[in-house]
C-alpha cells in the first residue's frame, strides 16, 4: 500500500490509548431484571421495560454487578471510590430508546490503576488506567438494504469501561495490553470473556507525531474491535494511514472509524463529538453508591490467583515465554491452580516433565479444540507417580503420555494402567540380555559392532534401536546400551 520508505516511518512515532467495554458476568442486567445471557435468544425477548425507559420505570441497581466491578479494580491495581454515581449521556440513537445511556461521568466506581503487560522479547509495557466506570450497554441495530432492525436485548447489559491512558506506542504493545486486560477480567471472574459474542470490546485511540516531538498529533478512535489480533491490526494500518497523511502534507482529522477485518482497513464514520454534545447531567434516578472499606476489603479479599502470580510462578518454575504463553491460556481457574500446586510441590526433571505435559500435551490439544480439560481428574500423586517412573525408564516417554491421557480422564493410577496396556518397559537383565546377544550376532550389525571398536560410538545407536524394535520398544534403553557395552 504504501510509497513511503520504510525510513519516513521510522521517524513518527504512534501514540495510544485504549479504551474496553467489559460486560460483566452477572444473572440479570444493570438496572432491570431482564435475563443478562441473550447469546442464543430471540430478538427483544430478554426485555423489561426499564431497558426502554418506559415513563414511570425506576431503575434499581444491580448490587452483583457492583460486586463485579469491585473485583475488576483490584484486577486492575486501582483504588475503588467509596462514593461513585450515575449520570446520564444523551444521544439520539435507534438501539437506545430512552434518549441517553446511564454512565459513570463524573464520580467513577474505580479510580486510577495500572496493568502490567508482558512482551515477547520478555520485557513488559505498563499501562495506566485512567479509571474505569460501570455503564449500561446499548440495543443492537441490524442493517438490511433499505432498513434496519432493532435488538433491544442488550440494552442494559451492565459493562464496565477500562480507560488507559496514552502509554502505549506500538500495535504489538496494543495488542499485548489487550490480551493482559482480558486475562485479568476472566481470572477476576468479572466476565465471561467471550470475544466472539462480544463480551469485550476494544476502542483504540491512535495518533501519531515526529518522535520526539513535543504534542501529540490528532487522534482517530477505532471503534468495537473484539479480538487481539484486530486490535494489533488496526493500529498498525492507523499508524501507517496517518503518516502517509501528514507527509503528503493533509491533516488527520478527529473522528471515529471502522475497522473491517476483510479489507484490513479502517474506514470513516462519523466525526467525533465532543463531551458538551453529551449534555451530562447526574441520574436523579439511582441513588449513590456508597461502599465503606471494609465491604471492599470483604470482596477482594475473596479474589482467585491473578494472571501476574500465576506468570511468576511458572517462570519460577523455569517455563519460557511461549510456554508460559500457552498455560496462561488454560480458562479454567482450577487447572491453573493444579499446576502452581505441583510447580511447588515437585522439583528437577519430574517437575519439567509434569509441566511439560500439562502445558505442551494436555493444553496444547485443548487450545487446537481436541479436548478439553472438563472431567479431567487432576491428582497430584498420580501424576507425579508417572512422572518418577518416566525418570526411571520404567515407561518410555511416549508410552508416558499414552498413559497420562487414560490417567486424566479414569482417574486411575499409572501404574495399573501401564500394566494393563503392557507398557512398563522390561528391566530385566536376563531377557534383555537375550535379545542384545541375538541382535549383535545377525550380520547386519557387524558393520556397526567394527564401527564401534574403531571408536565411533556413535554407532552403537544403531544396536539400541534394533533391541528396541526385536522388544517391541519396551526394552530400557539405558539398560540395552549397557549390556550391549559389556559384550563388546
Ligand atoms: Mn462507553
């Protein structure tokens, strides 16, 4: 696309900032008692008419969604305001029927923060949070060729809004900061996280300047991206965008853009409005939320591990990035907490094979859609059973993991399911010993037997693997090489 020399870029710098709608994961919605889960419902049949704003509906707080948010700023390193409110944000819109959206403006339920997103190359990029307010969510309008379709479902959805400040300054750090945020939204068990249904949604704020260069440029805001690699996509096509703007001399111009996950491109919308458009005004309607700090205490107190301890745990335990990549990656809070229990209860090779296979083995299949970790019955003793008979090639590492899997889903032991397989290797010098003779009298190995006495050692791999062929691979290797080294 571009004419530019890859120069030119290297002299702009982007600058952004993020902005998530999290939709949280309670029963019913902000304010009415309609069904929250309209993931498979027909149109406009999870609706009560304070979701319209009908004349006369008041408004009752959803005291789980409070919980929620609570749970999220702690998630998020931030203060919760003992004292937050409601205001109201006019616009016209289709899919909002009351005329404004019931928002946190002025008095936000949390306050400043930061995440703490980690990179590839092993470093991390920190993000501040500017704050984050508890929001209801608006219908949906579907398009058609002459008109469209409203879906009220949604409309007062309860989210919370995380704003970042411009800290981040490259797609690959957008990227990273998305991905972290949703780790610690579904960990704090604020929300469900489904991208897919749209469960987090990210807005992303690009503008760039000449390094170095003392104000920012004129930002474009793309809207309603709900994956990581859009978010990475986005930004990086804004980045280009702009520069090639700004050194063909025209301006960027403030305004809110799409992004089409086909084209890889952003396109205009509309131009951005600014706060006074909004007519903010506090809800007359939703009395204050007041929390003391011995209820926050109380509720944070009650948090599951975080994707930060659990990280330093496995790095601990010696996992590299991409390993540690792929166990941050397991949804289900009870899994990841089976292996900081085992990172701390093993050590050595038994513990890098336990969590080798447990990350490379068993996740890596769960993440590639070929299992689950539903039913799996994680038992410390058990597995780390199979892991010392690994270590003493009482089983094969491939027979290992044929055992783990049966072991994971029967819950019974690993040594009674190698026995009933015929998987236990056969350390019984004798029976080995009778194959080894066999094998190094056929002439084949003669070559090998001559290679080996003419000191490359090298060769005796050869015999290893015939003994292991002629047992069926159930000879101890290490024992079959030192019975081969006797007779020469
Ligand atoms: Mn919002």
């Amino acid at each position: 696309m571009s004419i530019l020399k890859s120069e030119i870029f290297d002299t702009y710098e982007m600058t952004i900032g993020v902005e998530c709608h999290v939709q949280l994961a309670t029963k019913t919605k902000l304010f009415s008692p309609a069904d929250n889960d309209a993931r498979d419902a027909d149109p406009n049949s999870k609706v009560h008419p304070i979701d319209f704003g009908l004349p006369g509906m008041l408004p009752v707080l959803n005291r789980h969604a409070v919980d929620l948010a609570i749970r999220a700023g702690k998630a998020l390193n931030a203060e919760i305001a003992n004292i937050s409110r409601f205001d109201r944000k006019h616009y016209f819109y289709p899919d909002l029927p009351k005329g404004y959206q019931t928002t946190q403006m002025y008095q936000p339920i949390i306050l400043a923060g930061y995440v703490e997103a980690p990179l590839e190359d092993g470093s991390s990029v920190r993000v501040r949070v500017h704050h984050a307010h508890m929001e209801e969510d608006a219908g949906k309008l579907t398009h058609f060729g002459g008109y469209s379709l409203v879906d009220l479902n949604r409309a007062g959805t309860p989210l919370i809004e995380i704003v970042s400040e411009p800290d981040i300054h490259s797609a690959a750090e957008a990227r990273a900061y998305a991905t972290e945020l949703h780790r610690l939204m579904t960990y704090a068990g604020v929300t469900h996280g489904d991208l897919y249904h749209g469960n987090m949604r990210f807005d992303v704020n690009v503008s760039v300047a000449k390094k170095g260069a003392a104000e920012l440029g004129k930002r474009a805001e793309v809207k309603n991206l709900n994956s990581f690699r859009s978010v990475e996509r986005a930004a990086e096509y804004e980045f280009r965008r702009q520069v090639e703007l700004l050194e063909s001399g025209e301006r960027v111009v403030q305004e809110t853009r799409g992004w089409s996950d086909d084209s890889g491109m952003t396109t205009s919308q509309r131009s951005k409005e600014d706060a006074q458009d909004y007519r903010y005004m506090p809800d007359a309607d939703i009395p204050p939320i007041v929390l003391t700090d011995e209820e926050i205490a109380e509720i944070q107190a009650d948090m599951p591990m975080l994707p930060g301890e659990f990280r330093d745990t496995l790095r601990g335990a010696g996992l590299d990035f991409a390993m540690t990549e792929t166990a941050l990656a397991i949804t289900d809070a009870k899994v990841r907490d089976f292996l900081v229990e085992i990172a701390a209860a093993t050590n050595g090779e038994v513990r890098r094979r336990i969590l080798n296979w447990l990350v490379i083995d068993v996740q890596g299949k769960v993440s590639a859609g070929d299992d689950t970790w539903e039913g799996k019955q994680l038992l410390p003793d058990h597995i780390v059973q199979l892991a010392e008979m690994a270590e003493k090639n009482e089983i094969s590492s491939n027979s290992a993991v044929t055992v783990l899997f049966e072991m994971l889903s029967s819950g019974d032991a690993p040594r009674m399911i190698a026995e009933a397989k015929n998987l236990l290797q056969v350390s019984d010098e004798n029976a080995i010993g009778e194959i080894v003779d066999a094998v190094m009298a056929h002439e084949a190995s003669a070559a090998s037997i001559a290679d080996i006495k003419a000191g490359k050692d090298k060769a005796i791999g050869y015999l290893v693997g015939q003994v292991m062929k002629q047992s069926q691979g159930k000879a101890n290797p290490a024992l079959a090489q030192k019975l081969i080294r006797e007779r020469l």
